[in-house]
C-alpha cells in the first residue's frame, strides 16, 4: 500500500492579462463602450464587474485543474454541477494490475498526526481494506465488484473544468473555514496560484480568507 499527499495540477497554460483583456472586449458589448479600452483599462474594469455582482461575462474563459485526492474529497468536488467532470473509475481500474505497482494508493489525512494512535488505526484499517480487495480478486470478483470494501482514502484523480465564475463559487466555499480540512488542504493553494496566475479575478476571495 503506498500513502501519498494530496495535490492539484492547472493543466491549461494561463495567460491572466490575455484573459483580462478578452474579458473586458466581452464586458464592454453591453453597453458598446469599446472606444474605453487601453492598454491598462482591463485590470480596473474586471474589478468593477466583480464589485457590482456583474460576473457573467467571467463564464467566457475556463480553466481546467487536475486534483489527486480522496474518494470522499472527489464526492464534494463532483456536487458541483456547473463543470465537466472526468474521474479515474474504481469499476474499471483493477489495482492488482502492475501499471498501479500491484497495490492501492491512499491519501494520507492531514489531521491526523504521523505515528499518532489515531494514524495507525487508520493505516491499519487501510492495510486490512487493500488485502480484502485482493483477496476478492483472487477469487473470481470483478474490479467493480471488489471496490465495495476500498477504503474513502483510496486516491483517485479528478479532472474538473470550470468557468471563472463557477471557480469563483467552488474556491468560495471550498476555503472557508467551515469547509473539510482536506478539502482546504487542495483549495486554499489552488487559490493562491490562481490568484498569482489571473490578477483581480480572484483578490476578494483570497482577502476574505485571510481575514478569517
């Protein structure tokens, strides 16, 4: 059994003043005030819309993020219906197979401490669902029948695109304190990138939390 960390991949290459400036073009139809634009206007336009609560004209540019995560993690992120959505599949991954090291990979919880008693009796349990699993295989189950006894750690990867208002609402709610610690875990950094990656779209957010 191997335990890794979570983590994410942006998998489109991001070009955040390009995507500033084809906003602006778009936010500017409504009201025909193209003659405004300047080489430094999309910044402080972008801001404004985001300000007034005008954030359709963010569903015109998209981003695509590979998370690495749990199972329980990956069932918050696919209620989130304004995405397309593709997930590695338990019914037809068989982790028996060598191209997955003829073992399951789980996800190390953050919140509980290396050699704590609480980490070992959930390593344990991970341990004892891994040899279940393939102890299933061996006689005769399916992949998709075995995956009943796969712990919610199993690592499974999520490949999730959304519009800039739509990640807006996901980093939103995916940061805040409330939200699952290793959902925080993925999100909270995915924002700080974004932030640095796509200037003004995402400032509000990143405030916010900070001031939590």
């Amino acid at each position: 059994m191997k335990i890794i960390k979570p983590s994410y991949e942006i998998i489109d290459q991001i070009d955040g003043q390009a995507i500033l400036k084809k906003l602006e073009l778009i936010g500017r139809v409504s009201h025909k005030s193209e003659g405004k634009i300047t080489e430094t206007s999309a910044a402080p336009f972008v801001k404004k819309l985001i300000q007034l609560g005008d954030e359709s004209v963010l569903e015109h540019v998209s981003i695509t993020v590979r998370f690495i995560c749990d199972r329980g993690i990956s069932h918050e992120l696919v209620r989130h219906r304004l995405a397309a959505i593709t997930q590695e599949s338990t019914r037809c991954c068989n982790y028996s197979q060598g191209k997955f090291g003829d073992e399951i990979t789980v996800i190390r919880p953050d919140f509980l401490k290396e050699g704590s008693f609480k980490y070992v009796i959930w390593r344990y349990a991970c341990m004892y669902a891994e040899q279940a699993y393939f102890h299933l295989l061996e006689n005769g189950a399916t992949p998709e029948e075995a995956r009943a006894v796969l712990p919610n750690s199993l690592k499974t990867e999520v490949i999730m695109t959304c519009n800039l208002r739509e990640w807006r609402h996901i980093l939103s709610l995916r940061t805040n304190k409330r939200a699952h610690p290793q959902m925080r875990e993925l999100m909270i950094p995915l924002l700080h990138e974004l932030q640095n990656r796509v200037p003004v779209v995402f400032d509000d957010i990143v405030e916010r939390i900070n001031h939590e």
